[in-house]
C-alpha cells in the first residue's frame, strides 16, 4: 500500500452540499460538507454520505482505459455476486467456513497439476493477498532453508539473493526487511533482463537462491528459466553449490501453461523449488489474490508453518497476515471452473492477438522503436524513434493522459537509465475496438507532438504524475 502523510495545512473550508443529497435528513438536510481530515461530530443518512463519496471517486481514472495496470478491471456479473456474498467470510477461519476452504485447496491442487509438480498430491502451496505477500513467503522459505543448511559451517553469514534488476519492487522489500543482501544482475544493451550465466557467477555459498521472472514488469518478456537452471546445473557440477530457483510467475505463470506449452519454465525443471503468481492479474480475478506453491514439503520448511486453535480445530497457516475476506478466493475457483484450460486459452490468446495489433499499429506510426512486442506477455514497451526530438516517452503519456488513457512512462533500472519507455499492459476487456480507439488517439495526438520546440519535460526536470 502506498504510505500517506496528513496535509500540511488542513482544509477546512465549509463547503456548501447540494440540498437534493440531504433531503431524507429528518433533521432538515445538509447544506455544508463534513470536514475532510477529522471525523465529522454527528452521523449523516446512507444516502449522502453515500452522494459524497460517489462524487469524490468520479474523478478517478477510468480502470478499463488503464493500460499500465496489469490488474483485472473486468469479471463477470455472476463473479461479482459471488464475492459480494462471500466478503464477510474470513478467509483464515477456516473451522467456521470449511466449504470456502476447501475451495482454496482446489485451486491449489489446480495450479499444481497446471505447473507440473511431480505429485499434485503432495505439492504445499496458500493464497495470499497478491504476488507480493507471494513473494515474500517464498523467499522466507529459500532463506530458512538454506540457514538450516549452512548454520554450522558458516556461522554470522549474512545471506544473499540474486536477481536481475528487472524485478519488481516487493523483491527489494524482501531483502531490506529480511536482512538479505539482493545481488542484482545489470541490464546491458539490447537485454533488459537476467543473464543466466550473470546470475550464476554471483552465487557463492551464502546465496539462498535466484529469482526468475517469467514476465518483466519492465517489458513483458519471459526470462529463460532453463537456461538458468542450466547454469546452476553447471556451477553445482564445478563447486558444489545446490542453488534453488524461485520463479515469478506474478503475470506469466497464468499465460505460459495455456499458450506456450512447450516452454519449459516451471516444476517440470527440478531446480525450481516454489513459484508465485498473482490470481488478479492473468489469473482473471478482482484484487487482491495471489498464490504461492512449493514442489513438495521439502521446499517448505515445517518450521514456518504456524498452528492455531482459538478459532476452532487445528489450522495451519503460513501468510503475513491473518485476516481476509474469501471473495477473492472464491472468485478464483469460479474462473478456474467457468474456463477451464480451453477457457483461459481461449482468453489468453485473444489478450496477446490484441497486444501484438497494438503493437503493431504503434510501429507503424513511424514514431517509435518497439522494445518487445506483446508475444510473450499480453505486454509490450517503446520508446521513441531515434530521429524523434520535438517530445519524449513523457510527453506521449502526458497527452494520452488528456484523452483517458493512463499509459506509463518511466526510465529503465541500471545499466541502460538512458532508455525511457512507455509500456502498454493489455488485460482481458481491452477489446480490439478499444484496442483501435487508442492507436487512434495516438495517431491524432502526434502533429501537435510533433510541433513542439522540444520536449516539454525538459522545462519541469521529471515527469508529471500522481504523488500524496
């Protein structure tokens, strides 16, 4: 969650209210706001405050016009009524809600037989709030094992985890709040991801494993997880270190097994001790649902697996925190059961065929340099073309801005902070007729970009955006 800070100076200007939003106040209707940053001295009816709010969140962007989200702005009616009577269930309590429970451990059977564990029966594996708290178990998981391993012959280590720069930013939440030293592996050239044989050169005795994503929120490309559990392969047959991999698999883990089944990434490569992906990005859900997996109990030490009973019977549980509606979970186990594996090909397919259009009616435009192409991920970036000088990536988002649509432009990590992009994420409900609305838009904002004496964020020193 974001952090916020009080206003510096509180506003507390009275503001007048629409009276048609008081009518129903017996006591004779409200004609002036309640305070913003205290709580306001006596209760109002359901129906104002209800008014009041609604009117604040209109300004609020459009969620289906949001191409920088990889969140799902869009499920069906009957998924919505579903969670809808479901969010009073605590997902933790699982005495209370077995039938909620038991649905959650469906989806995790579902997703081992779909990630290829040796044994679906005997793969470990929760829900979570979203690919980060994933995330986070799953590397609290690499470092108690490899502490379990290497306790006595290396006493005050302090232990490391490699990665490409590329990841996302719970990955160095992980490492600070963990005390884990993150050893990055640069981007260089024309690879905006992890180097295999980079990464595996940064292992030493003290790496508690080397995370792989399959899908960079940078660019949307898979990095190649054979090749590095080849490489790790190789370093235990030259030194003896038996590094794990985790895989990232917070969009790709929900869009590989369905269209690019021959692309071995997941428990199929005997090195890859846990995977994560995120139910509400490609798994179709609403936020927030996640999902971590463990190839067998060995992955997962029994240790980190606390019990309860003050709820009623004898619930192990292993998440950051405790309580959560079930609607999430629920939801997912509906998606998993409405598609099907024919389903979610289906929809996957038709999401890559809309980004690949995209992508290509933005090239054409002459302006810009595809960066990817929406052929792995439904997710692809850009940039501007070499002899473009009048605007840049920001100017472009800014505009697009001004038309609806929240298109991010953002600098790359090291080493290529030279390269500003903008990245386009297509979910489903990004229809080829909104698809085509965009690169119409584009297309027409491009004259007046194209007069401008430079680019405008040059005069302001960084790009325009959203901040507390």
């Amino acid at each position: 969650m974001p952090l916020h800070q009080g206003p510096e100076k509180p506003d507390e200007r009275p503001m007048s209210v629409n009276p048609f939003y008081g009518a129903a106040d017996p006591v004779g209707g409200m004609t002036e706001a309640p305070p913003k940053h205290r709580l306001p001295t006596a209760p109002m009816p359901p129906s104002t405050a209800h008014q009041l709010v609604r009117d604040e969140l209109m300004l609020d962007g459009n969620s289906r016009l949001n191409l920088a989200t990889f969140v799902t702005t869009w499920m069906e009616p009957q998924a919505g009524i579903l969670m809808a009577e479901c969010r009073d269930k605590n997902m933790i309590d699982k005495d209370e809600y077995p039938r909620t429970a038991e649905l959650e451990r469906r989806c995790v059977a579902m997703l081992a037989d779909l990630w290829h564990a040796p044994d679906p029966s005997s793969a470990v594996g929760c829900s979570t709030t979203g690919s980060s708290e994933a995330c986070m178990l799953a590397g609290m998981a690499l470092k108690r094992r490899w502490a379990r391993r290497n306790a006595d012959r290396y006493p005050g280590a302090r232990p490391n985890l490699v990665m490409g720069v590329n990841v996302q930013v719970c990955w160095e939440k992980f490492c600070n709040f963990w005390e884990v030293e993150a050893r990055l592996v640069p981007m260089e050239g024309e690879r905006f991801h992890l180097d295999p044989q980079a990464a595996a050169e940064l292992c030493d005795e003290n790496t508690i494993g080397v995370v792989g994503i399959l899908g960079s929120t940078f660019d949307g490309s898979y990095e190649p997880i054979a090749d590095l559990c080849s490489a790790l392969d190789a370093l235990q047959e030259r030194t003896g270190l038996d590094v794990p991999v985790h895989v990232d698999g917070a969009s790709g883990a929900m869009v590989a097994p369905f269209l690019d089944e021959d692309l071995v990434w997941d428990f199929r490569l005997p090195r890859v001790a846990s995977i994560n992906t995120s139910g509400h990005k490609y798994g179709l859900v609403y936020p927030g649902v996640g999902w971590a997996l463990w190839r067998d109990k060995e992955a997962l030490p029994e240790e980190l697996v606390f019990r309860v009973n003050y709820l009623g019977g004898d619930m192990p549980t292993f998440a950051l925190n405790f309580s959560r509606p079930g609607a999430q979970v629920v939801a997912q186990y509906y998606t998993f059961l409405r598609l099907g594996r024919d389903g979610y090909r289906a929809v996957q397919q038709s999401t890559r065929d809309v980004a690949r259009r995209v992508a290509d009616g933005v090239e054409s435009l002459g302006d810009f340099r595809l960066l990817t192409r929406g052929d792995q991920l439904p997710v692809f970036a850009f940039t501007t073309a070499p002899d473009v000088e009048a605007y840049d990536v920001f100017d472009v988002s800014r505009r697009l801005r001004e038309r609806g649509w929240l298109v991010p432009a953002y600098t790359f990590p090291p080493n290529r902070e030279d390269l500003s992009v903008l990245r386009v994420v297509c979910r489903n409900g990004f229809s080829t007729d909104l698809a085509d609305l965009f690169v119409d838009d584009l297309t027409q904002l491009l004259p007046e970009l194209r007069r401008q004496p430079h680019p405008y964020t040059q005069d302001k020193g960084a790009a325009t955006g959203f901040h507390h």
